[in-house]
C-alpha cells in the first residue's frame, strides 16, 4: 500500500512538473489541489451532515437581505465574465473565424483565457453558498444529488481545466454557463424581494428549459469539435461530454418530475417555487 501511495504521489508531481505554468501557479488556490480539495470536503461535510444536524432544532435563518445582495453580486459578476473576451484585443474575432483545423492563440489570448478561467473557477467558489442557504433556510429536500453534484463537480472541474488542460471549448461553455448565469441569478435576485413580486415571475418554469438548451448546444458544439478533428485537447472534450450528458439527463429527469408528473400537488408547488439552482 504505501508503495503504491508512493507511486501516485510521484506520478502526480511529475504530472505538476509537466503543467506548471508559473502565471497560473502564482494566483490564488492554484499552486496545489489542497485548497480546493479542503473547499470541496467542508462544503460537503456541511450540507450533507453538519447543517441539517445544526438545522434540526432550529428555526430557519432569515436571510432575505443576504441572499438579495448575494444574487444580485452573482447576476453583476456573471455579466462581467461574459464581457472579458471584450478586454482582449481581436479575441472575439479570433474566436469566430479561426480555423478549426489550426488552432494557434496568441499568448495574449492564451494569458487572457487563463484569466477568465481563474475567475469562472473562483464563481464556482462562491455559487457554493446557493446550497448553504438552502440548509439555513431549512430547505434540505433542495440539497438534492443533482444540485450538490453540479457544485462539486463544476468547482474541482474548472480547477483542473485551469491547473492541466486549458483549451479553447472552455471560452465557449463559459460564456454559454456565465450567460445562463445571469437570467437564473436575476430570477432569484426579483424572487428574494419577496411575495409582491411573485407575480413578475411567470416564467419560472422556463427556466429549466433555459439550462436544457444550454446544455443541447455545448453537447452540438462539442460533437461538432470531435467531427471535425479539431486540434483541442481530446480529453478535456471528453470530460465535458460525459458531464453535459449527466446534467442533460438530471435536468430532463427533473423537470419531468417537477412539471409533467407530480406525485403530488405539495411536491409540484414547492418544485416550482424552488428550482434548482444549478448550471
């Protein structure tokens, strides 16, 4: 056993060796996967074991004005990672029209991408609270298997894309992600105000079909690189994949039971007034 810890422990450094990238390593949580491994331990321990044990006694937190800051910072936050390709001279340009066959950034691009990823990285930080307010609010049968895989999963995977395997795909499924982003936020942000604005909220159950059809055209973009050929890292477009597949299936399965077959009338209306919070 300690010879094959030994044997993982050396393939990973020769891994860290191989990728370093001293920008990347020099900014917050990169040097090591410790940070965001200990994030990833603590959030989980607290969601799924330590919040609904604090929770059980208690009456739920009010924390309306937290939350009405907090969407309304993540709806600010998610316009501005849709705009950072705009800081970046000829980078929209070059994203429309480069050649899928010869993919060649510049290093301005490529520090730009770096960039905008560590900050998608560190959203994925924050957007780790969406669940926290659940357990305060006493909401625990919001902590479902989708919500806290979709949090786990786009937190450690924007760090690896960022840490090992940065590619192009990743400006696209950003931007398709950040821009999702700022409709969902906006409808928590107007639902936080409280009951007297329910009524301009008619359009909550689109908001499924929103994150579907994000996910439909990542999928039609990503086959459409495998197609190709494309001169991208394979692997990282298999990664996205395998994980747009599962959020396409958890999402579908969702929404069908949310809004095609409730088991109950209790069940639908606490589905629709709270969606989940995800992609």
């Amino acid at each position: 056993m300690s010879g094959l810890m030994h044997l993982v422990v050396e393939n990973y450094n020769e891994l860290l060796e191989a990728k370093k990238d001293p920008l990347v390593d020099s900014w917050l949580f990169m040097q090591s996967p410790l940070p965001v491994l200990s994030f990833l331990v603590a959030y989980l321990y607290f969601v799924l074991k330590l919040g609904p044990d604090m929770m059980k006694d208690r009456k739920p937190f009010n924390v309306k004005g937290l939350m009405i800051g907090y969407n309304a910072y993540q709806v600010i936050f998610s316009i501005w990672l849709c705009c950072q390709a705009l800081y970046v001279k000829n980078a929209v340009p070059y994203l429309l029209n480069h050649t899928c066959k010869n993919p060649a950034p510049n290093k301005e691009f490529q520090e730009a991408l770096a960039r905008g990823a560590w900050w998608y990285f560190f959203s994925k930080i924050t957007e780790l609270l969406d669940t926290v307010f659940f357990v305060l609010r006493k909401k625990q049968s919001q902590v479902t298997f989708l919500h806290v895989y979709h949090h786990s999963i786009t937190m450690v995977g924007s760090w690896g894309y960022l840490k090992f395997l940065p590619g192009e795909q990743g400006v696209v499924i950003g931007f398709l992600n950040s821009l999702v982003h700022i409709v969902m936020y906006a409808y928590y942000l107007i639902s936080a105000l409280g009951p007297q604005f329910q009524k301009y909220l008619w359009w909550k159950k689109y908001m499924t079909w929103i994150q579907l059809s994000q996910f439909c055209i990542m999928l039609a973009y990503l086959v459409f690189i495998i197609a190709m050929d494309c001169k991208l890292p394979k692997a990282l477009t298999f990664f996205f994949v395998a994980n747009v597949v599962i959020f396409l299936y958890l999402f579908s399965d969702f929404y069908i039971k949310a809004y095609k077959k409730p088991r109950n009338s209790t069940m639908q209306n606490e589905s629709a007034v709270e969606i989940k919070k995800e992609a």
